[in-house]
RNA sequence: GGCGACGUGGCCGAGUGGCUAAGGCAACGGCCUGCAAAGCCGUGAACGCGGGUUCGAUUCCCGCCGUCGCCU
C-alpha cells in the first residue's frame, strides 16, 4: 500500500534536507525518501551531501547507496525502486517525506510517469546517423513519425530528437502518446513544499557549501573512487568531474575546486526553474532558517496527506 | 630614468583603413518523459584618454595614462 507522502523541493544548499530531518525527528513515523540522482552512487557521500551516518541511523532513509558507482543508472530504475519503497513504506502504517532535488526523478515519481522503454541497439543506430547525415535530417524525419513531439523539442538537441525517434522506432507508438510530458502539472497526491533562497544568498550559500566539502576531503574520496571506476552518469557529478579533470592533469587543483562552485550555482539556477515552473509547489523564500521557516507548512502538508 | 610590448563587452581572446567588430567563459532568460548534478536554445554588453593624418579610424602617427618585460 502506497504511503501518504509530502516532498520538499528545491536547489542544492537549500537546506531542504534539514527541513526533512526536523519533521522526522517531531513526528512519528516519518521515514525520509532521498530523490536525488547522484544519491544513489555508494561511496559517493561527501560530494553528493549524503545525510550523516547519524541521520541515517535516526532516521530511515531510503534510496541512498542503491549501487555501485561503476553501475549505469537512469530514472526507470530510480522510478522502479522508488515504488517498491513507497510501498513499503505504507505497508509499516508510516508516512514518507520526498527530499527532491533532481527534477526529472521527482516527475517520474510523484506523477507516475510512464516512461516508455529503451531500445539501444535503434539509439546506437541514430548517433551514427546523426553524426554522418546530420541532426536536422533526424528532426526531420520526427516530423514525419511524431509532429507533435517534433514540434516540442529543438532541432539541435540531439538527446531529445534521438530519443524520442528510438521510442517510435522502438515501441511502434508514437513518443508523445506516452502521456502529456512535462508540461501538464496534473493534481498530485504528493503536496510540495519548495525552499528557496535569493540568488546572492545561494550563491554564496554553495560557494561555501564547496569549501567545506573540500575540506571534509572531498579529493580523497575521489581517488579512492578512480581506483574502482566510475560509470559515465556518476563520473558527470558536480565536485567528481571537475576533481577527476584535475587528477588526470587537465586543470590546477584551485581552477577544478572554482569550477565546482560555479558548475554548482548553475545547477541550483537550473533546478530553481524547474521546480519554479511547477504551479503546485507551495514556495518557502527562506530568510534566515530553512527550519524554523519552511517545517511547519511541511508539517501542516503532511497531517493532511 | 632608458628601451620594448601591450591596453577590445564582467573575464579571456581574435580581427580589419570603410558591410550590422569573431569566438569562448561568466551573467541573464527559457526548455526538458531512460546520461538529468547531464543536455539543449535564446539575450544583452567592448575597441584606455586627448590630438593628428585621411573622404573615413578600433586599425596609421604623436602625446598622456596604465600594465608587463628588459636594461642602467
């Protein structure tokens, strides 16, 4: 059985897993769901601001370590894990907080996407042919198989346009009968409480956010995880790229270390859009203390849940 | 003090005696159904200052200021 459930959303460094941790610790059965797509990476921990061996031991929570960093993982997977712990969440008559941070997870789990399927052998195919005969060609070809879906992606974005030709190809439907996509913002039974701060703020907020991770050793951490390998997805993680990039020699330890924070206020302008699109979040502009600020409403969301 | 080089948008960095002065980064705005901490699109903004040569100067000459290097 499904359980009753409240997310909290919001860029990195917003605290909104402090705001998890509070309602966990004031209300009784309150299990906590990380949605966040570096999360899941064992041995990943500083650089992905894993919640504290304390917390975890205080509280549950789930959708941490799922596998290992030389593994490939994508939303299907994500979405699949998340259903099953929802469930069972419910099956212990507790309730779950979602700690949202990665938009397209959060999507696919409070709204139940139906993600259509992969067929890498057709992927493979398009690359090449996108590569030789070019990727307006490709596009092309989407206008005629799936307008709508054509007409919804930009021309020069090959992920998109290859992607949603793979789904044609693949599954004999069209991409865009798979569901409304990601502008529809349909009733959810998850209410989201979103955290934000002003941009100067959280600009500053993850520049220190960076420092402190460094100095938690950050870089060690890194090198223990080249000596294993990391999976294309894991090896793209603000902090491990630019850190990795430094170890093979290709930029100075402080250039890699500037390039993070930089890389990581992008990111948090990138996530703030994204959740700032979506009319059902119910927006926290946190002055002083994410707790003290944004838990009650938190707390308000999940007593009706 | 002398000699030399340089001074282009927030930063880096091309370039030309005369079309609307590249590009990259950052910033800002927007997008996203299997790499999503990824990827994609769009936008604004500049020729150090003062003279001169010229039909016309960012480009050539002189001076000033500034920066860097070398020399005494």
């Amino acid at each position: 059985m499904t359980a009753p459930a409240v997310a909290v959303v919001g860029p990195t460094a917003s605290g909104k897993s402090s705001v998890a941790m509070a309602i966990a610790a004031t209300e009784a059965g309150v299990e906590l769901v990380s949605i966040d797509s570096m999360q899941v990476y064992r041995g990943m921990d500083i650089g992905t601001a894993k919640p504290s061996a304390d917390d975890r031991a205080a509280v549950a929570h789930h959708l941490i370590d799922l596998i290992d960093p030389t593994d490939e993982f994508a939303v299907a997977e994500f979405q699949r894990a998340y259903r099953a712990v929802i469930a069972d969440i419910g099956d212990r008559g507790a309730r779950a907080v979602l700690v949202g941070g990665t938009g397209l997870y959060h999507r696919a789990v409070i709204d139940d996407l139906e993600l259509p399927g992969e067929w890498p052998a057709i992927r493979t195919r398009l690359m090449t042919e996108a590569h030789d005969s070019g990727l307006r060609a490709l596009h092309a070809r989407l206008t005629e198989v799936d307008p709508v879906a054509a007409a919804k992606m930009e021309p020069t974005n090959e992920r998109r346009v290859v992607r949603a030709l793979e789904v044609c190809e693949g599954s004999g439907r069209r991409f865009s009968s798979y569901g409304p996509g990601l502008e529809a913002y349909p009733p959810s039974r998850v209410a989201q409480i979103g955290v934000r701060w002003d941009r100067t703020v959280q600009a500053a907020r993850i520049e220190q956010r960076v420092h402190d991770m460094i100095a938690s050793g950050l870089l060690d951490e890194v090198r223990r995880l080249l000596d294993v390998g990391l999976s294309r997805t894991a090896a793209q993680a603000l902090g491990y790229r630019e850190l990795i990039a430094h170890l093979d020699g290709e930029c100075s330890f402080d250039e890699a270390v500037e390039r993070t924070v930089t890389r990581t206020r992008q990111f948090a302008v990138r996530q703030l859009r994204w959740f700032g699109r979506d009319p059902r979040v119910r927006w926290v502009d946190v002055e002083h203390d994410p707790v003290a600020e944004a838990a009650p409403l938190v707390r308000e969301a999940l007593h009706h849940a």
